[in-house]
C-alpha cells in the first residue's frame, strides 16, 4: 500500500507578477513528521496554504490518500481529515477555551441545520459528544483546568496549545503545523516538541510543518523539503538536508555571482 | 423606430445619464480616497437643487445666486457629514459604516423633509424653455448645459487630480493612506476634501438636472442608487468608468423607458446592478481590485 | 427558556389589560415586526450580513398569500404556505448569488433587489393591484376555523414569535451559532475547522427571509388589505433600525427594537414629519455610541451613575 498522505506535483503559484512557487514536488509519508524549512520568503507558508486550501495553485496537482483535491475548497479538506494551525494565531478570541476546542469537531460530528433548530434529542447527544472529545484534546496538551477561560486572556504560550488542541479535537490524518514554534521560548519549544511526537504516537497521524526553529525541526522530523525563492533546492532525512552545500549556501549566503 | 425619435431618447438618455454619471464620481472620489461606500451621496445631488428652490423662494434670490449658494451650502453639507459622522468612526468594521452612511442619508432626508415639505418644485431653466430642433428632435436647451457642465466638470476633476498637489495627494492617500500620512499629506484633511468635493459635484448635478426632472426631498434615494450602479458599471474606483458608467446607464433606461415601457425604467438600473455585482463586480473599466473574495 | 416562557404568558395576558382595540392592532403590529427582526438580527449580527432589502420577503409573502387566496381562490392555510414557500425558494435564488459579495457591494444587492421587488408590487397592477393596494383578502381561517376576533389572532401571532424566537435560541446556542461566531472572528479559521462558510450564511439569510415571509403571511391576512408602500425600501431601514437599536447580536434587543419603532409613530402622531428624521439620527447615533443597543447604553448608564455614587461616598 502506498505510504504517502500527501503528494504535491508541479505545484506553482502566481500571485500577480511574484513567482511565490515554482514547480514543487514532493511526498510526505503516512506517519511521517515532515517538515519545510527555507529562509524567510522561501514560500513556506504559502504552500502550506496550497495544501490546506487557502490558496489556489495556478499549476500542479495536489493528492491526499491517494484523492486529487486541488480544487477541493478548504473546509472539505478539513471533513477529509486534513486540520490545521496558523502562524499568526486565529483562535476564536471571544469565545471560552472549550468553544474553541468544540470548534475543532465541527467538520468531524455534525448534523444536519434542523436538528439544531428544533433542538432534537440527537443534537443535545451530539453536544455532550462534542464536549467530551473537546475535554480530552484539552486534558492531552494539559489544559483541561483552563476550560471556562476566555481565549484572549490566555497567555501567548497556552494561546498556541489552544489552536493545537482545537485541531486535535477533529481527530485529524494530516496536521499541518505553521510556525508552532513561533514565540515560544526555548523551554517552550523544548515542550513542544515532546508534545508534537506524543501526538503523532497517540494519535496516529502524520504531520506536515512549516518551521524556522532548526533545533526544533532536526529534532522531531523524518523528512525535510528545504525552499528557496520558491523552488525546492533539497529533501530528504535531516542529515542528509543538513549536510547538503545548497541549503548551507542558502541560509548563509553563497558567494555573490 | 425612426431615427428622430431615437435620436430624442438618447438626449434624454445623456441628460439623466449626466447627472448619474456626476453622482457617481462623487461615490468614486470618496471610495478612492477613504475605502468608504458613502450611501448619503444622492442626498448632496438632492440638496442641490432643494437648497436652489429654497434659496429663491425663501430668500427672494435670483437664481444665479440661488445656485451657487446651494452648490455651496450642499459642500458645507458634506464637510459636516464628514466630521460628524465619519471622521469619529473610521476604524469601523464595513457593515457598520454602510448603516451610518444610511443613516446620515435618512437623516438628510428627514431633515429636507421638516424644512421644506413633501411637494416638488421646478427650478427655472437656466436658458429658457425653448426647444432647440435638431435632426427632428426636440432639444432643451437645459439639455444642453447638462452636457457642457458635466464635461468642464469632469475635465477639471481630471486636471484636479493629475495636475494639481491636492488632487495627486488625494490618490495618494487611496493607494496607501499610511504611506501617505508618512511623506506628510494630512490624511484627514485629504478625506474632508474628498467629502467636500463629492457633495460639490452631486451638487452640480442635482442643479442642472432639477429644471429638467423637478426635486423634491426623496430624489436622492433613486439618484444615489443609480450613481452607485453607474458606479460598478464602470468599475469602482476609475473616475473615467464612472462618467461613461453613469452615460450608459442614462442612455440605456431611456431607451428602455422609451421602447420598452416606462413604468418599469428604475427596474432598469437596479437589474443591471445586480446583474453585475453576481457576475463582473470590476464593471468595464475596472482597474482595482475592488473584489473582495 | 424560563424568559420566553414569562414573555409567552405576558403576551398572553396583554390583551386583558389594555382599555381598547386600538392598543391590540399595535401590539399584532410589533409583534409582526418582531418576527422580521428577529430574523435580521440573526442575520446581521450573528452572521455579520446585512440585507436593506428585506422588506421585499415581508412584501412577497403578504402579495403571494392575498394573491392565492382572494384572486386564485385557494385556502387561506394552503396560500400562507405558498407565500412562506415562494418567500423561501426567492431568498435561496437570490442568496446564492449575494452571499459571495462583502461589505458595501451586500448591501447594494439587497437594496436593489428590495427596490425591485418594490417596483414589482407597484407596477404589476393585475396581479397585486397596483398602488392602491390589493383589497379583500380573506381573514386568517386555520382547517375552516376562522379567526374572527382580533384576540384570538393576536395569540396565534404572539405564539409564532415566541416560536421563531424559540428556534433562534436553538440555533444560536447550537454547533450552527458556535460556527457562526467563530466564522464572525476569524473566517479562515473557521474554514479550516470545516464551516461551509457559504452555506451557513446562505442557511441564516433564507431563515431570516422565511420569518419575514411568515410574518407578511399573517399580515396580508389580519389586515385583509395591503398596499406596496408598506414593503418598500423605508420599511427595510425600519427593520435595521430595530435590529440596531437592540444592539445587533441581541435577540431580546431585537425584539424591543421592534416595539420601540413600531409604538414610535403613535407618540409622533403631532410631528409626523419628524420620524424619518428620527431614525436617520437613531442609526448614526447608536452605531456610533451604542454598539450595543439600548440595553448596552441602559447598562453602562447605569455602571456609570454607580460609579459617580461611590465616588461621591468615598471622597
């Protein structure tokens, strides 16, 4: 059986005259933490954003178990499976820590509009299912006590577990991560990374994350994709990609032409 | 259809279509300096020539000075708006500003309204009543200072803002009011600018137009509506769509009224409103972006 | 669900308490525009739309029912479900479309859409009877019983509001409304937690247009007489006005919004001129200072002469 989750073929993006991506190519693996590094303006979050349906590519196809959905809008990606964070926070601020969470299960335990209209006894079971899986993503990152807090007064940090718990309440196959270190301080990310492996391990899902911490991503991933300007200059495992001369010359500067 | 009649229709056409053309370079001049739909904008046409009638039978002025002093009072009029209602609430989320913008025109109305009562009143044709012959069409000769004065209008607007300081800083602060209010434009000066200018036009129009159509206090909502629809037609944002968008529209309720049936020419404007804003919101000449998906 | 059930019977008692009829005709009248209210402020509030133009539902719900039942000859229930029917098929038509527009472009499409269905009501005389309105529509008759004293209508009225404001709060406090205030904070967020963004604003906005096609069904009926004036683009800023008043998100709000605007004109009666002025100045000034309707104004009036008194005992 075909181990990759996720297949990116000839991926290109315009945005109006800048090239953002250019022929991208690569697999992640089921399973796999894979993550993808370049320095700043490679075009990481952009893919991110082709993967998880923000952005549509102008070329090159995008397959998930196997499934075309390059054209898939984004909120069917999520009934698919496919969750994820964002590199500037976009939690529901108004909203308690738990609503956020629930939030999460959405696309996953839903039910036709009536049902919540007329209130039937199979939407109010659908509610306590839904609370209940929201308390155990919350108990997973250690944040079940914070429950009835308001999300904008959390601290930054627990502001992060929130978005990483609200995508862990859908139960997802493919979780992309963008930035999950941003912000966080050394201890933190030391914390997150842990968390990142445990998930994979109890969740059984693959991971796809877009990272600037190098300690972090050599740390947890299995395969690295390294852009540059756009285009894919390396893969592979973390020591081959850290022993390769075109990602040193890329995040040092190479000789000027 | 003979030539003559066909001829006629498009000189009312052109004439309305002035006056919607006028008004939507109002809505176009506000947009493009603030991002802001200002919903009030057939009011300022409407409080042309309502503040014409009043000045004349109120005051006993004659109609030169009537005019000015209404153009001239409609431009206080979009000064105060904008300090009042707009300067305060900048930062407001759309939907906030489009029912402030309702409100401010509701509250125009009103006042209209209380002043000076629900009847219509016909202001004095600037050059008499006799029609001109020409090619077996009856021009008025009102008809004729509607065109002249739209185009010197439009042709001074051009050279406003491509020639002058005050005009390039008014584009300036659409394209990037941060950029602007860095290099030194008064931002808030440039929007109460732009306020004062989009009720001096609407002005204008609502003056030349009112011989020809008549006003009374609720003009405005239908004006308005059409100047927008001009608006989106030529593509929001582009002072020349707008013009030729206004034109268009004109032209083509009249000739819809005059072949088609006239009950239903505001239908007109409003079905070509939706029809564009489901499938080409950019109109003709659309240069921004103005889009938001 | 205690509050509604005090509001039902306070309703219910309401009748018994007031010297005449007259006082009954206005209470069947906020209780109508309640039910449009409502409606919209599902909509603006909670699903961050606006319609101008939502009058058109009130209007095509009364002209369909009054059209069915007086000039085709159906049953009165059969015509309010056509009306309901027709009010709904319309919204989901035109929706579709609109829904994809943000901000100002929205608005446009409802005002437009409002006027045009106000030019139709005017101008196809055969059908809706033109100005001058459509006359002898027959009472509001349910399986052959027919509501002949005003009392017994008010009650089905008052208990229709009590039900749309019954399946509001079911709405809002299910997975729908969580979807719909996080959609309201953060779009792409909710996107990627699987909100079929359109499809819930387009599920609001033909809510919001059944109500009002409900609420212009009993209208038609009650009043056995309609004329176009009463759909027309005034009364969809009315429908703002209430909504705004009773601070966007606030169904309760909404409801006294309703009320307020409706009882408004009685108490203007001497300065009718004054009223339109009256809601433009109520629109700028409570976006502008009372976000949060009355209720929100009436509060922090209250905190703030709180704090002015133990100010004045502490210094």
């Amino acid at each position: 059986m075909d181990r990759t989750i996720l297949g990116c073929s000839g991926v290109a993006v315009r945005f109006g005259g800048v090239q953002a991506l250019a022929d991208i190519h690569f697999e992640a693996l089921r399973g796999d933490i894979t993550a993808i590094i370049g320095p700043n303006g490679a075009g990481k979050t952009t893919l991110l954003n082709v993967i998880s349906g923000m952005v549509t590519p102008s070329h090159g196809a995008l397959r998930f178990e196997g499934r075309d959905i390059t054209t898939l809008p984004a909120h069917k990606r999520a009934w698919g499976g496919m969750v994820r964070t964002f590199q500037n926070l976009e939690i529901f601020s108004n909203m308690t820590v738990l609503e956020n969470v629930t939030m999460g299960c959405h696309g996953r335990l839903s039910l036709p509009a009536w049902h919540s209209l007329l209130r039937t006894p199979k939407s109010r079971r659908l509610e306590a299912e839904v609370r209940r899986e929201a308390f155990e993503a919350l108990e997973f990152v250690g944040m079940a006590d914070l429950a009835q807090a308001t999300a904008k007064d959390l601290a930054f940090g627990k502001q992060r577990l929130l978005e990483l718990a609200r995508a862990l309440a859908a139960k997802p196959k493919l979780l992309l991560l963008d930035e999950p270190a941003a912000g966080l301080n050394i201890a933190e990310t030391q914390l997150l990374a842990d968390l990142i492996l445990r998930i994979r391990d109890t969740y059984n899902l693959s991971v796809i994350l877009v990272e600037h911490d190098m300690e972090l991503v050599m740390r947890i991933s299995d395969a690295i994709l390294v852009l540059c300007f756009g285009q894919t200059i390396s893969r592979g495992t973390p020591a081959q990609v850290q022993k390769d001369p075109k990602v040193i010359a890329a995040y040092l500067g190479g000789d000027e032409d | 259809m003979d030539p003559s009649s066909l001829l006629q229709y498009l000189i009312t056409g052109l004439t309305l279509g002035s006056t919607y053309g006028l008004t939507a370079l109002g809505f176009t001049i506000i947009f493009n300096t603030t991002g802001v739909i200002n919903f009030a904008q057939g009011e300022f046409v409407m409080l042309g020539g309502m503040m014409s009638v009043y000045f004349m039978h109120a005051l006993g002025l004659g109609e030169p000075a009537a005019v000015i002093l209404a153009v001239l009072g409609a431009t206080m009029a979009g000064a105060l708006v904008e300090r009042l209602a707009i300067r305060p609430v900048r930062d407001c989320p759309a939907i906030n500003l489009v029912i402030i913008t309702i409100g401010v025109s509701i509250l125009i109305r009103g006042l209209a309204m209380l002043l000076w009562g629900k009847d219509t009143h016909a202001l004095e044709p600037f050059s008499g009543y006799q029609p001109i012959m020409f090619l077996g069409a009856a021009i008025m000769p009102q008809a004729i200072w509607v065109l002249a004065i739209s185009l010197f209008l439009l042709g001074a607007l051009k050279l406003f803002f491509s020639g002058t300081i005050h005009g390039k800083a008014m584009l300036a602060c659409s394209y990037d009011p941060k950029a602007a209010s860095l290099v030194g434009i008064g931002v808030q000066r440039m929007v109460l600018l732009s306020f004062m200018i989009s009720a001096l036009v609407g002005a204008v129009g609502g003056v030349i137009l009112a011989p020809i159509t008549m006003t009374s206090y609720d003009v405005g909502i239908m004006l308005g509506l059409k100047g927008f629809a001009a608006c989106i037609l030529g593509g929001l944002g582009n002072p020349f769509g707008a013009a030729a968008g206004g034109v268009i529209l004109g032209v083509l309720e009249s000739l819809g009224a005059g072949f088609v049936s006239s009950a239903y020419k505001d239908a007109l404007a409003f079905v070509i409103l939706l029809i564009l804003l489901f499938v080409k919101p950019s109109g003709l000449f659309g240069l921004k972006d103005s889009k938001r998906v | 669900m205690i509050w509604l059930a005090a509001f039902f019977g306070v309703l219910m008692l309401a009748p018994t308490l007031l010297p005449n009829n007259y006082y009954l005709t206005i209470l069947i009248l906020g209780c109508l525009h309640a039910m449009n209210a409502v409606g919209l402020c599902l909509l603006v509030g909670h699903a961050g739309q606006i319609s101008l133009g939502h009058a058109g539902f009130y209007g095509l719900g009364a002209y369909t029912t009054s059209y069915l039942s007086a000039t085709v000859g159906l049953s009165v229930g059969l015509s309010m479900l056509a009306g309901v029917g027709l009010t709904v098929v319309v919204a989901v038509l035109v929706g579709l479309p609109s829904l994809k527009l943000k901000g100002h472009y929205l608005a446009m499409a409802t005002l437009g859409f409002g006027i045009i269905l106000s030019i139709l009501f005017t101008e196809t005389v055969d059908i809706t009877g033109g100005p001058s309105g459509f006359v002898g529509i027959p009472r509001l008759t349910l399986f052959g019983w027919e509501l002949r004293k005003d009392v017994t209508l008010f009650r089905l009225v008052a208990l229709v509001l009590c039900l749309f404001v019954w399946l509001s709060f079911n709405l809002l406090h299910s997975r729908v409304g969580r979807a719909l205030r996080a959609l309201h904070t953060s779009e792409r967020a909710a996107e990627a937690m699987g909100v079929d963004i359109a499809n819930y604003k387009l599920l609001v906005f033909v809510l919001s247009a059944a109500f009002s096609g409900f609420a212009g069904v009993l209208y038609a009926h009650y009043l056995t007489f309609i004329a176009p004036s009463s759909f027309g683009f005034m009364f969809s800023v009315e429908l703002i006005v209430m909504v705004v008043l009773g601070g966007m998100v606030s169904v309760p709000g909404a409801i006294v919004g309703a009320f307020f605007v409706t009882v408004l004109p009685e108490f203007l009666r001497a300065f009718e001129n004054v009223e339109v002025l009256l809601f433009g100045a109520i629109l700028v000034l409570c976006m502008m200072f009372l976000p949060d309707g009355m209720a929100g104004g009436w509060r922090r009036l209250l905190d703030w002469g709180k704090a002015r008194l133990s100010g004045a005992s502490h210094g």
